[in-house]
C-alpha cells in the first residue's frame, strides 16, 4: 500500500489553499474530498458571487472563545495575503458595498475551476466520492479508512467543515474523527441563520421586508444589537441583521437562556422625530379608524401587533392624545418577538462549536495533541461576520499549514 507524504480531508476553502500552498513549495498532497465534486460550498457563497474576503479583516469580526487564537492567525494573513494568493493564481477582486471582496467575474464557480487547476497543475492528487469513516495513528503514522478503501500518510489536515448546510456535505464526520483521536469538540450549533419564533401572529405578517434595528436580550439582558433588513417569514424572522446575531442565540439556547428580539421599525427617526411626527398628522375632528391612520406610517400587516403591543384602546383618530402617541411610539420602537429556535443546519451558513482552539498551534495549524494533525477553517470552533470573513478564515487557516509546515521543513 502506498504511503502518502499528505493527505487533506475536504476539498472545500480551507483543504485546497492548503493544498496548493503545500504542492507548490514541493510536497506530495492527495486531496480526499466526499462529494462528487470539489467546492460546493464555494459554489454557493455570496448568492453565487463568491465573497472571498473582505478588506476590513481583524479579529473583531470574528467570535470565539479564545481571541488570542484568533488575532494570531490572522496576524499576517489580513486581506492583503488572500488578495495576493488570488492574484497568483489569476483572479482579481472587485469590492462591494460592505468591503466584500469578490472575483472580478462575480462568478463563484470560476474561483472554484481556478483552484482546481491550481491544485492539478501543483500536482496535487483530487480524488472525489471518498468519504472517510475512520482515522487512526500509530508509529508509522497515519490510517485512514474510507468505504471500501484504506489509506496511509504521514501528516493529516482534517478541513471537513460544519455540520451547516448538510445538503451542501455538511456534517459531524471531521469532528467526529477528531474527537477520537482525543481532541475537544465544542457542541456545533448554526451561525448566520434565520430565527423561529412561536408567536401567533406570524402568518399574517409573513413576506414584510423593512429597514430596522435588532436587538437581542437573553434572560431578560441585552446581548447585541444590528441594523439591516427585516423579513418576516411563516416561522419567524430573516434578514441580514437577523443573520448577524444569529450565533449570539445559538449559543444562548444551547446554554437554556430564554432569548426575545426587540425590533425598532422606524429606525430613521429618533423617538422625539416619530412622537412629532404623529402627532403633526392628527385630525382632532377625523373619524377615520386607528388601523387605517397607522398604514400611513407602517406596514399594515404589522399594524394590529403593534396596537396589541402597545396596548392601544384608540378607535379611531380622533381620539388619539399624547399618552396613547407615547404607547404607540415605545411599541414601534420595541416591537417585541421571543425566539425559540434557529431554523437549523440545513439554512445555516456556518456552524460555532468545532474543535478546542487552545489543542491547536495558532501558527502552523499543528494539534498540541497529536503530531501531523492538522485542522483549518470551520471545523475550528471559530465563525465570523457576514460578507466574506469565513471565507477569509478557511483561505488563511489553510494557508498557514502550508506556509508553517515549511517553515519549520526549511529551518525558518
């Protein structure tokens, strides 16, 4: 049976920069990737634009429990780093609205062909359909054992990813196999997910889009606040902003804390702006229903929530006074949503939980536990930030394995 020098688990971000890093300063690599093709979770990052990175990375986009892991790697492989390894391999990158960074193309499937070739041209060896079921070492090194076949090498990199988005090849398998060679795993949880809610008003208000200001409590504490759009959907609620303290509630529900959003819906006026506002448009002498003096400042779906909320015993227009104004405004401005869940793996775009970061060497990407392990991108217990930070992480998490392990190959 052949040995090999490398072998990485996982063709996604993080397996085929290492992969390229290692092939082109001269080491074997065989790339063992489950699904029938390489980079499908690429394929469908940035709405199939691809947000390779974002030019404003630092460690404050980024959440973990150890932050000092964090700023270490990262430490040298910001954005000018990955916008290098691109423009090596090719592709330029043109910027979004949010400092995203995309391929000039705004294609995510030529990032992948062009990783691929890549990789090929480097002398990698891709092998795809090989799903890897066991993992063991020993003196001579490491076994792998996949259905129907065994493997040996030398050094092993697990970049097998989340249990996120499983139609996409998501799952436990890389963390599992890191487990039983004796690493921590943190519970997975989904990041950058849409929320669920059991509130009963929720299939009258589904499909209203807004601009508005989330914030999360937990246990009856604020936890973090964003602005961004809203969607109401049949189970809860979408939205960029809802993406972005998503794993805030993923963490706090894993932990039993009772979690509630708090939604500003005019978000453009201060409370002195909208109290003025409403009560410059009162007809004293108008007879015109109270749900229908609302449309003119809201969405009328969400128009009975925030009368119930607001606790609004109004009739009609005229009979509106400042009390009942002050009410109206604290519910617009508070508009009130528990949470229950989050809409799960399937809908989410990265996972938190993942391997112990302080079992890993922020340099190299090297276990503390087992030598010739190797772990990049999200199968570290770190997420990011919407708009191109995970991405980033499993580009320089990969990168770093190559660049580390040569380093300490060339005395450097």
């Amino acid at each position: 049976m052949k040995k090999h020098n490398w072998i990485i688990i996982g063709g996604g971000a993080a397996g085929l920069s290492a992969a390229i890093t290692l092939a082109q300063k001269g080491q074997s690599v065989t790339l063992l990737e489950q699904n029938d093709r390489i980079g499908k979770k690429i394929l469908a990052s940035g709405n199939g634009r691809c947000n390779i990175t974002n030019r404003t990375i630092s460690p404050t986009h980024f959440h973990a429990d150890n932050s000092d892991f964090v700023a270490r790697v990262l430490s040298g492989y910001g954005f000018e780093a990955v916008s290098r390894f691109f423009s090596r391999l090719g592709l330029p990158l043109v910027e979004g609205r949010e400092g995203q960074m995309f391929p000039l193309s705004l294609q995510a499937g030529v990032v992948v062909e062009v990783l691929e070739y890549a990789a090929l041209d480097a002398g990698v060896v891709i092998e795809t359909g090989v799903r890897v079921t066991g993992l063991r070492k020993d003196s001579r090194g490491f076994i792998l054992q996949s259905e129907g076949a065994r493997w040996e090498a030398d050094r092993v990199m697990l970049a097998t990813g989340s249990p996120a988005a499983p139609q996409l090849g998501g799952s436990m398998g890389g963390l599992e196999l890191a487990q039983a060679l004796g690493h921590t795993v943190h519970p997975a949880h989904p990041a950058l997910v849409q929320l669920e809610s059991d509130a009963p008003w929720l299939k009258r208000t589904a499909g209203v889009k807004l601009e508005g200001i989330v914030r999360l409590y937990v246990n009856g504490e604020e936890m973090g606040r964003r602005r961004g759009d809203l969607l109401f959907t049949p189970y809860g609620i979408s939205g960029l902003a809802i993406l972005d303290i998503s794993h805030r509630v993923g963490l706090a529900l894993n932990e039993g804390g009772w979690c509630e959003l708090k939604l500003d819906l005019l978000p453009r006026f201060t409370k002195e702006q909208l109290t003025r506002l409403m009560l410059d448009h009162i007809d004293p002498s108008s007879h015109k229903p109270l749900p229908l003096w609302l449309h003119g400042f809201l969405n009328k779906k969400l128009v009975p929530i925030v009368m119930e909320q607001a606790k609004c015993t109004a009739r009609n227009e005229r009979e509106l006074n400042r009390k009942r104004i002050g009410k109206l405004v604290y519910a617009l401005r508070n508009f009130t949503l528990p949470i229950t869940d989050t809409h799960g793996f399937k809908h989410a775009e990265v996972a938190l939980g993942g391997v112990a970061l302080g079992e890993v060497d922020p340099v190299t990407m090297e276990s503390r536990i087992v030598p010739g392990l190797y772990f990049g991108g999200e199968i570290l217990d770190v997420v990011g930030d919407r708009g191109g930070y995970n991405l980033h992480w499993a580009w320089v998490t990969g990168m770093r394995v190559g660049d580390g392990y040569w380093s300490i190959v060339d005395g450097g």
